[in-house]
C-alpha cells in the first residue's frame, strides 16, 4: 500500500509508513459500481419463444380441425414448456451473475445452485479492452474483456450495456491504486 503523505510503498500489512510513520488509510470496500449483463438478449429469446408458441398453437388448432385428437393437448403444453426452458435458464443466469468493483479489485459471483465468487485484485489486472459487435455499437451493449496476471488469465465480462464507461472506471481506479 502507498503512503499518502511520503509515497513510499508499504506492505498491506502496515497501518502506518514505514518511511514518515503517518496512518496508511484502509482501502474502502464500497462497490464503485455493481452490474448485471443487460436483459435485452434475455428479453428477445422471450418473444422469440412466445413467436414459436404462437406458430406451434396455430399449427395446434389447424391440425385439430382437420383430424381430431391426432396430438395429445399434454403433448402441446410439454412442447411449450421445453420452448421456455432456454429463455428461462437464461434469465435465471443472469440473474444470479454480478460484476463488481472497489478499491481492492475486481469481484466476479455467478452461479445458482453452486456459486462462483472470482476477486481479481487490482495489481493483477493488465490490460482491459471492450469487444463490441455492429449489433452491439448500435444498442451500446459489448463485452469487457480483462487480462490478469492472475492463475484465471482472462475474464470476460458479457453483455455490458456501454461498456467503455465501465472500462474506464476500471482503468481509472487501477491508475488510483
């Protein structure tokens, strides 16, 4: 840790400078930001299932008026339910992926049932560069891809609605430390 009043570098252990004695101040655990991946791609997998069921329940009824009791109605609500399962796994991953960073680094927590938590400090964080598609610049969604110095080498931060912003929150608060 940098000493604020001499600038000498102290081990994170010390509470004060080594060189000068002043108070080495605690890195603050107060997120700068907290994101999720955005809901847009999650949304359109929705109303590309609610588009198919519509078509499958249409294709339903013309059968059923032309033979009767040909498909079992138990075998319609199956077919619906497994159009729901993409959308549904989807939302239910983003949901539980969140990106976060402080002072001290980077903190990556994904997973439902078994959860990941990934803190990448900010020492280890070497380069930071935003992917954007055609698609993606016209919506202002890209990803962030992080190289680290860490044993996970590359960490990809998906669908981030206007992602330079976030890069350079990144890069400046690696500048600070």
């Amino acid at each position: 840790m940098r000493c604020p009043n001499c600038g000498l570098e102290n081990p994170e252990t010390n509470r004060r400078c080594s060189g000068c004695g002043a108070p080495l101040r605690e890195a603050s655990a107060a997120p700068i930001f907290v994101l999720h991946p955005t809901a847009l791609f999650v949304a359109a997998r929705y109303l590309l299932a609610a588009i198919i069921i519509f078509g499958l329940l249409l294709l339903y009824a013309s059968v059923e008026r032309a033979r009767p009791d040909t498909i079992p109605s138990w075998g319609l609500l199956l077919a619906i339910v497994l159009i729901l399962l993409s959308p549904l796994s989807h939302h239910v991953a983003r949901a539980f992926e969140t990106y976060t960073l402080t002072e001290q680094g980077l903190t990556l927590t994904s997973g439902v049932l078994r959860r990941v938590h990934r803190h990448i400090p900010l020492g280890k964080i070497q380069e930071v560069v935003v992917v954007q598609s055609g698609w993606g610049r016209l919506l202002g969604i890209g990803d962030l891809v992080i190289d680290t110095a860490a044993e996970t080498g590359r960490i990809i931060l998906r669908d981030v609605r206007h992602p330079k912003t976030y890069a350079d929150l990144i890069i400046r608060q690696i500048e600070r430390a």
